[in-house]
C-alpha cells in the first residue's frame, strides 16, 4: 500500500514538476519585486513533531486565499512540510501522507517484521517488540548512498529517510535550493560547535533528515565533518532566514504555544552541558532559544499560532492528526483579511 501511494504521489509530483520547470527562479532571491508588482511573501514553518500537521491545515487555506508563495524556511518536522511544498507537492498531497504513512513507525523506525517477539535479532541490531535498542555489531549507519549517520541517538532514521529520498527524487543533484519551484532553507544544530547551520546546498533529504534529528532520538547527519541535529535546539521558527532570502512579507506557523518571560537567561545554556547531564528529548522540545524565539515571533508580519496544548510531539494518530489539522486551518482563517491586506503593499 505505501508503494502504490507514492507512486501515485510521484505521478502527481511528475505533472506539477513539467509546468513547473517552465518558470524562471530568480538567481539571487528577493531582489526584485515580483512583475505584478506585490511584496515577496515568505512562509516559515515551525518545528512541533507531530503537530505539524496543523501547519497542512494552513497551507490548505493559504491555497483558497491564493496566496502567493515565493520562499519558504522551515525547522524539523516544518522543513519537512515546506521542503515538500518547495517541490511542488500541494496541501491535500501532504495531508494524505501524513493520514496514509504509519508516521509512528516511520519516525520510531520501527521493524514491523519482528514487532511480535519481545525480544530479537537482526542484521546486528537487539530490538525490543520491534523497536532497536542496540547495536549489536558496532558501526556507523549510511542510510543509503547520501545519508549517513552516527553518534549519539538511538534511532537512524533510515526509513523516513528513504520515504523523503522517494518523494524529492526529481531534484537529486540540484546546486542548491533556489532552483526548487519555491526556494527553500531549513535549518539544522551543528552540535560539536553549537551553531546554526542553514541548509542550501546538499541533497534535499540529508537537509530535511537533519533538520529533524532530535537529539538522544535520531543519529545526528554527518555532513561535510559536522554531526547535524535538531534546528529547533538554535532557531524552532526561521522567520530571520527567510528574511535574508528576500522576503517583505513573512507569514509565520508557530507551533510552540507557551508565553515567553521575558527574564529567563539565555546565557546560561549550554549545549554541551545539557549532553552531559542527559535529558536530552525534554531540552530538545523546550527550545533554550527563548530569545531569538521571541524576536522571530515579533518580526512575522503574520503570525499564525493554532492552539495544540493538548497534543505532544508523538500525537501521531489519525484522530490526532485530523484535529491538528482543523485547527492549523481554523487560526489560518481567521488571520484571512490580515494576508489580503498585507499583499495589498506595494
């Protein structure tokens, strides 16, 4: 079943991807205004997990509105929805492969075929009712002939990585991201130097695998003698990137709800700290970045926050993901006028 939906995926991709070919990507983004003569609109897309599908439910309604979309930024699961969209997939293409794929497994790289035993063996990895645990023949993993993996994390990754392979295969060997129908960045961690890296320049999935490699989860990316993780640990909602692409109009999909204070200490953190006492995945979702958070939420000159309190990053259920869904749609909605009238600048 997932063969047949991604070939069907493909298919569509194929058609969008010939009308797409036939327009002109500017080579140096955002230097000029767009012929008809409207600001250039950036959409940044937040990381969240799961609750990314909220950011489906507005693309949805970003498309009834006919907004325009010259550049997209992402972080984690938001570099995966807006790398998919830079290729040319449109919402309802999303929503399907978020509703069809078993995200759950595809993001616990789960192996179904042993899932039955409580505990088993293959190919030198220990798994526990599916899940690995170990690795029994001690290596660093190379997802397939781009992708490669190792350090800290318990997970590869390997299946989503070859699910996002398949679904970006018309543009292996792109020069860099401007070339897609819509230019794109994501963002990634890296750890070793605790700096931001904006990727531009690889391969469209080793940009997207790294962007959501959640420390102490997913095997960091080696990439160019760097080891990648999470963006969201530096910058979970890139509205300053797409800024620098060229953007006048930004509209931001946050999926953090929690209120910032003002007087937290952003000089205490250490990356290297928080590896060194654990607690890895708790720091990896409460973003340490509050400040940088806060002016990037303050620059969105549409900030679109729908409410998902009640969901966690592994709310990956169908039922979940539909509701998730209706609300990125419902606060989408209600920020309707404000996107009209923004695109109304001159």
């Amino acid at each position: 079943m997932r063969k047949t939906f991604i070939i069907t995926l493909l298919l569509i991709f194929t058609t969008t991807m010939t009308a797409a070919s036939l327009q002109t990507v500017p080579t140096t983004p955002g230097d000029e205004l767009h012929p008809d003569g409207r600001p250039l609109v950036g959409l940044v897309l937040g990381g969240g997990g799961a609750k990314g599908a909220a950011e489906v439910g507005a693309l949805k309604v970003l498309e009834e509105l006919d907004t325009p979309i010259d550049f997209i930024a992402g972080t984690s699961i938001g570099s995966i929805v807006g790398g998919l969209y830079a290729c040319g997939y449109k919402a309802n293409d999303i929503e399907e492969l978020f509703l069809s794929q078993q995200w759950l497994n595809l993001f616990s790289n789960r192996n179904i075929s042993v899932a039955a035993n409580i505990v088993d063996e293959q190919d030198g990895t220990l798994y526990i009712l599916g899940f690995p645990i170990l690795k029994t023949k001690p290596k660093e993993n190379v997802d397939d002939d781009k992708v490669e993996t190792g350090g800290l994390g318990l997970l590869s990754g390997r299946q989503i990585t070859h699910l996002l392979d398949s679904l970006t295969k018309p543009f292996d060997g792109i020069e860099n991201f401007d070339k897609l129908p819509i230019p794109f960045r994501c963002v990634a961690v890296d750890m070793k130097n605790q700096e931001e890296i904006i990727m531009n320049n690889c391969e469209l999935e080793l940009a997207m695998r790294a962007s959501m490699a959640i420390p102490g989860a997913f095997k960091p990316v080696k990439w160019k003698g760097r080891s990648l993780v999470d963006g969201g640990m530096m910058n979970n909602l890139p509205v300053d990137v797409v800024r620098s692409m060229g953007a006048d109009v930004v509209i931001a999909i946050d999926l953090e709800s929690d209120d910032l204070d003002e007087d937290e200490d952003e000089d205490k953190f250490s990356l290297k700290e928080t590896f060194g006492i654990g607690g890895l995945l708790d720091w990896a979702f409460s973003r340490p970045d509050r400040k940088k958070l806060k002016v990037n939420r303050e620059d969105a000159d549409v900030y679109i926050s729908p409410y998902l309190a009640d969901f966690e990053v592994s709310s990956f259920s169908r039922e979940s993901i539909i509701t998730m869904m209706e609300r990125g749609e419902k606060a989408t909605r209600e920020k309707a006028q404000e996107i009209k009238d923004l695109l109304k600048r001159k």
